[in-house]
C-alpha cells in the first residue's frame, strides 16, 4: 500500500534533480495556480519519470527503457535516462504535436512513430518492451510514477495550506492519484 511516507520520501529522492515551482494568486480567478510549466520539461512529468528511473536497478537501465509519449512524458523519461547513463526509445502517436516530438531526440530519445492515437502508441510501445526486453516506463499506470506524482502534491500543501480545494487536469490520472495520496 502506498502511503504519504512514500511520497515525502521520493520528494527527498528527487530534490536533487527537479525544481521548486513556484505559486501565485490569481486575481481573475480567485485561485492558487502551481506553475509546473516552470519545471524541466515544462510541466509535473519529471517528478514521475525521475522517481521511476532512479529507483530502476542498473540491469533494469542497461536493458533500456521504452515508454509511450504525445510528448511530456517522453521527454521527462528521456531526461531521467540521462541522469542514470540510460537509453530510452519513445512510441510517439503520428497525431502527437511536432514541437513536443521534437524536443525528445535532443534528450537523447529513439524516436517510433505509431499510425493512429495515444493508445495505439502505448499499444505497440508495451508490445515491444516485452519482445525487446526494455523496462516499460508508463506514463501513469505505475505506483513508481504517481508517487512521484504526489510530490506535487506535498508542495502544494506546504505552499498553499489553507487551500480548500484542489483541481488538477486528469488524462492517465497519474497525477491526481498522487495528489490524492499526498491530501
């Protein structure tokens, strides 16, 4: 079972390698905004991809590492292989923005293009880590990566504490599940 003391200790884990963001009041919508697009990558999916990675054992990274990405989480695993010496091929859907793709190969990314949308790219990309023996880094589905996650969480506590709600976006629910976890 996952618990808060995961997440504080990945927090110390990561410190290290990612940034304090910061927040700010806005007046026009009467809310505390986290500004996560300050962060490397510009957004939260460092906190994931860095708490996975480095808690990967050294045969786990030299296999190499293969997730599947429309751009931020392939860049935040590509950023944490360079971290731990590691090789990361991404599985990017042909309907993921160009900017975001981009960015992965000066990471050092392997980019594969995947016909289709975001779930034809997981598709193939857990397909070929278990045919190639890659470690599969998921962009949500993994305890590892939501509890990295919650350390947004823990932040937001500490910089907000008299918050009386939290909204977070919700795709894969990686983040909110953290966040939920960190409450």
């Amino acid at each position: 079972m996952v618990t808060r003391s995961d997440i504080f200790a990945a927090r110390e884990r990561l410190a290290p390698h990612i940034l304090s963001t910061p927040v700010t009041f806005d007046e026009r919508l009467g809310a505390w905004i986290k500004w996560e697009n300050h962060q490397h990558t510009r957004s939260f999916k460092p906190r994931g991809a860095l708490n996975k990675v480095l808690g990967l054992s050294p045969a786990e990274v030299e296999r190499g590492l293969l997730c599947a990405s429309a751009g931020n989480h392939g860049q935040s695993v590509a950023l944490a292989a360079q971290k731990v010496g590691g090789r990361v091929t991404v599985y990017v859907p042909e309907s993921a923005p160009q900017i975001k793709i981009d960015k992965m190969p000066a990471l050092g990314a392997e980019i594969v293009r995947v016909p289709g949308f975001f779930g034809d790219a997981e598709a193939a990309a857990i397909v070929a880590a278990r045919e190639q023996g890659k470690t599969f880094v998921s962009p949500y589905n993994d305890w590892q990566i939501i509890i990295g996650a919650g350390t947004l969480g823990l932040d937001l506590a500490e910089q907000c504490p008299r918050a009386d709600c939290w909204l977070a976006p919700v795709g894969g629910g990686g983040l909110i599940m953290g966040m939920v976890i960190a409450a």
